[in-house]
C-alpha cells in the first residue's frame, strides 16, 4: 500500500519559536529535571535542524532553507558526536522527577539518540543504502517548492542555492557510499528514481522562472545546466560502477531486525510475539472474509458451494470468487487521481455525518506521485510539518508506468479497484492518516512532533478503516467489506512477511504463494511487496502492530468508561498527545503509570 511520509532525513529537529513540550507538562510548578530536560530538548532541536537543514525545511523551520546537509565523513561524525554528546545529558537526568508529558518525550528521544547511533556506528545504512540520499537530493528541492510556506520569489531564491549545492551532494554521496556493500534491489531502485531528480526542476521550478529578475533567472539557468549536468554523472556512476559492483545480501538477519525492531515499535512485543499474533489473526480475518463472501455471492450464477463448515479449498474458492466481483468494478488506466479524489470525498461525507472525530477544515489534495519518489509504494498521504499545520496536505497516488503491459495494469487495477482504492482512501485521508496528523500537529510540542511514532500512525489509519465499518460505512455493501478485509489482511501478512524474509530466508516464490495465495493479493501487488520488503527493515511491521495496539486501547477505554464511552470523545482524546508510540498514548489517556 504506502507509508505515511513524516519525513525525518538523516537527522532531526525542529526551530525554537514553538514550544518544547507539551501544554500539560507542567501542572505545577516545573521541576529541575523538567527545566534541565527542556533546555536539552531545546539545543537539540537546534543543533539537528543545523546538521539537516532539509529535515528544517519539511518540518517548517526555514531559517535553512539556502543550505543542505554535509553528508561528508566529516559531516557524518561530527552529527554523531552532537547525538552522543545530547544522549550522555539526557541520561544524567533523573526521568522519575519529570512531568509526566516529558517522561513520554525523554522516552522517545532517548530511543531515538539510540537508534541513530547504532544506525552510524553499527549498521551504518550511510555507506550501504543509497535511498537516504536520494530522498535528501530530491526533498531539498520538492519541501522548498510543494507547499506555499513563502512567497514564490523567496522559494526559488533558496531553490537556486540548494541547485548550486546538490552537485556537491551527489559527489559527496559517491564519495561514502560502498558499491560492494549495497543490496541488488537497492542499487536497481536508485538507478530507477535518480533521473526524477531532474522532473523537479521542469515540473516545479523551471515554470515560476520568471518571478525572478533577469539576473537571478541567469543564475538560475546556470545552476539548473551544472545540476542537470550532475545528474548525469551521477546516474553514469549508478549504472556504471554501484550496480555492476552491487552484491550485498538485502537480507538484515535477526540481531539487526531485532534491534531495529525496537526502535520502530518502542513496543513490548518482539518478533516471536508478532508472528504469533500475526498468524492467528491470518485464521480470524480469513474466516470473517469467508462469512462476507457467501452474502456477496448469494444468488450469483455459477458461484462456488458455500457451506456453514467449508473445506479449506471451499473457503479459498468463495472468497476468491467474491473478490474477483469486486475487481471487475476497477477504474481506467488513467482515472486513478479522479477515482481517489471521489472516494475521499465520499469517506468525508461519512465522518462529519456520523460525527467520528473532530475533522480539519481544509481538503486533503490528491496528486500524482513525484517521480523521484516512485518505485516504493503505491500511495502516501505527505502531512506538512508541525510548524505549518495550515499548509496542503497532499495523498499522493503513484501512476501505473507507462512500460507496463495491459496485462500488468489490469492485475494492478484489479487489486486497486473502486472499492478498494475507497478503502485506502480512508486510510490515507479521512479518518486515516491525513486527520491524525492534523489531530498530532495540534499538540504543542515540536519535539514529540519530530519524534513521532511510525507505527502509531500507521496503527491509526488500519483502525480507521474497521471503526469506518463499524460505523456503517457502506453497510449494505458486502463487496466493500470484503475488500476492506483483504487490505486488513495485507498489513497483517505484512508483519509475517518483513521478518520471514529478513530473518528467516523466504524466498521470492515462497513470498509469491504466501501472498497471492492466503492474501489473495494480484501478481503485480505481490511483486511490488517483494521490492518493498527488500528495501525495508520493520517498517512493514508498523501496520499490524500499531492496529493491535489502537483495538487495545480503545478497550480499556470503553471498560473504564463504561456506559459513559463516547467515541468521537475517545477518538479526540487519544489523538490529542501527538502521534507517540501506542503504549505511551495509552497510558498518557487513561491516567496510567508512564513506563
């Protein structure tokens, strides 16, 4: 499907206009601990946006916005004495004697302090994977010309500059990253998404040229030809030297997917604790699928036996049938934005009449995909940062390419059919990731902002999708309940697949089977996941996980509650901490020990 793109490239931070933490910090008096913690909260934000001025600018601080990062070995090690040096204070103060609100967000930058120095020391992804660079070189361009954060004329002044100094960045990231050490499919993807570095310039910069004076547009113009000009060394060097030297095994192994595992969940669940959730929940969904798929197939011609007790071969061949009703009703090869914008709209429709949460006031805009950011995911929903909450938000959908076959595109169309391009809908914008980021960038720390939690987020958007039925959403549609099943089952399969394939060696093929089979996901949808899933570590984790823990909280909270529940008033309430890991927000919502 996608992930949600709270983007943090490298390094993190934020700008020191807003405040650190939270409204409810502070209900009495703020200790010392609260005072020492903000302080250091404080330069951190600071010092980061400094090391990663493209982080500063799609997070709003846009006091960098003419600089880029020094992804230079230099560069590199002195971030990473900056975050050691910021760990060994924060661990000098006594957690127990801060708020709890700061005890929540020293979790969560200690976690991430971590995670980042593994990640530079240990794994050190800086001179294995070539992806980071790639969304730093593009993100520098697109976060300065997406959203109107600035008037036209200043954006394309800093554009100018940042123009100037990607060509030191690209030789920079030739410089540190090491051919032999970086995966196949990494190596594939970056030769594919490198040229969409040049779409920025023509798509978005070249045509606000002429807001400029004619001595800045030669400017421009010089540094479009040098940067244009560096693309294509770069993609010289892609094709020439990383990917004939690329040989790495894309495959992390347990120790490593252990450890990331940890710092993307801050979960107590490990990966033994996951796969077996995952596969009981395979049965459940499976089984539910099956009792939705007899009512879809009541009264249709030729439809397979459905009997109270079916076979196993039974089960399989009803719910295929059904699903297969649902794929004959799919969009043309070219209306994907227009089907996408119509099934917004419809979900919205749902919420504000059903009264489920408290919605934003603007629209969420449906676009293409960039080009530099295709070839990972289907769809996105891309929130601006926490400092420009009044900006778009944008749920990107990618095109089906133009290379593919009828073939291929009717087995994508198929899988993103009108009713399930309607479910991801839902999970992208209303009330999925597009509202909860709303919600999250209310709440008035920026450091909790910055740090937010990727399975929290993905979590919600999976349970907007189920509360959606649950509310009534296309009742009397048995084939939208089906296929908002299957997406439930793909994040499910997604946790089971991202570490059978990294820890436990399942092939391609078995992949194939496992999905197409028990997922009943289509050909190209199963084929994009194996790329998907070789280009990422846990993240496909966050969805089932994050799902697990909204069902659970939501639990507790109608028991304490008991007739008294209200479930806009929940929604509201455990959306209003920000987007933290689920068990802090629990625990932040019913008054429990933070732990």
């Amino acid at each position: 499907m996608k992930t949600s793109r709270r983007r943090v490239v490298l390094a993190l931070g934020s700008t020191l206009l807003v405040p650190l933490v939270g409204a409810d910090a502070f209900a009495q008096t703020p200790s010392r601990a609260d005072r020492m913690f903000e302080a250091l909260g404080r330069r951190w934000l600071d010092r980061s946006m400094r090391y990663s001025p493209v982080s500063a600018t799609t997070i709003g601080d846009h006091r960098f916005d003419r600089n880029i990062d020094d992804v230079s070995a230099a560069g590199r090690n002195a971030a990473l004495r900056f975050t050691q040096d910021t760990l060994r204070q924060l661990e000098a103060i006594d957690r127990a004697q801060l708020s709890r609100a700061n005890q929540v967000d020293y979790e969560l930058l200690a976690n991430s302090l971590r995670a980042q120095i593994w990640q530079t020391e240990t794994w050190q992804t800086w001179a294995w994977n070539p992806l980071g660079y790639q969304s730093l070189a593009g993100g520098a361009l697109y976060g300065l010309m997406a959203r109107e954060f600035a008037p036209m004329p200043q954006r394309m002044e800093s554009a100018i500059y940042r123009l100037e100094k990607i060509p030191a960045l690209l030789r920079q990231t030739r410089a540190e990253l090491q051919p032999a050490r970086v995966p196949v499919p990494h190596a594939a993807t970056y030769a594919a998404q490198n040229p969409g570095l040049k779409s920025i310039v023509t798509g978005m910069i070249e045509p606000n040229k002429g807001v400029l004076s004619a001595s800045k547009q030669r400017r421009l113009e010089r540094a479009i030809e040098a940067f244009n000009a560096a693309v294509d060394e770069h993609q010289a060097w892609i094709t020439g030297t990383l990917v004939p030297a690329a040989q790495a095994d894309f495959r992390a192994g347990a120790e490593v997917f252990d450890t990331q595992l940890g710092y993307t969940l801050l979960s107590t669940l490990s990966r033994q604790d996951i796969r077996q959730r995952a596969e009981a929940a395979v049965v459940s969904v499976r089984q539910e699928m099956y009792r939705v798929a007899k009512l879809a197939l009541a009264g249709q011609a030729n439809a397979p036996a459905t009997p109270d007790s079916p076979t196993a071969e039974q089960q399989q061949a009803a719910i295929r049938a059904a699903l297969d009703l649902a794929a004959a009703d799919r969009p043309a090869r070219d209306q994907l934005v227009e089907i996408a914008t119509a099934a917004t709209e419809e979900a919205r429709r749902h919420v504000q009449q059903h009264d489920l949460i408290t919605l934003p006031e603007g629209p969420v805009r449906v676009i293409l995909m960039p080009e530099f950011q295709r070839g990972f995911a289907v769809a996105y929903c891309d929130s601006p940062g926490p400092l420009e909450r009044h900006l778009d938000t944008f749920y990107a959908v990618s095109p089906i390419p133009d290379d593919w076959t009828e073939e291929q595109a009717v087995s994508f169309l198929r899988e993103y059919n009108n009713r399930a391009t309607l479910d991801i809908a839902v999970h992208e914008a209303m009330p999925g990731h597009y509202v909860q980021i709303f919600h999250s960038n209310r709440y008035p720390s920026t450091l909790r902002a910055v740090l937010g939690s990727g399975s929290f987020v993905e979590g919600w958007a999976v349970y907007a999708e189920e509360m959606m039925i649950e509310s009534g959403f296309r009742a009397n549609d048995p084939l939208y309940r089906l296929s908002q099943l299957k997406v439930q089952l793909r994040t499910i399969t997604n946790a089971i697949i991202d570490q059978a394939i990294h820890v436990d060696g399942m092939t391609q093929e078995e992949m194939m089977t496992f999905l197409t089979q028990t997922a009943f996901q289509e050909e190209r949808e199963a084929a994009g996941k194996w790329r998907r899933a070789q280009l990422s570590v846990t993240q496909l984790s966050t969805y089932f996980v994050g799902f697990q823990e909204h069902l659970e909280t939501r639990t507790a909270a109608r028991q304490r509650a008991g007739a008294a529940f209200n479930l806009k008033t929940y929604h509201d309430g455990v959306l209003a901490f920000g987007s933290p890991p689920g068990r802090f927000a629990r625990q932040l919502l019913l008054d429990e020990p933070i732990q």
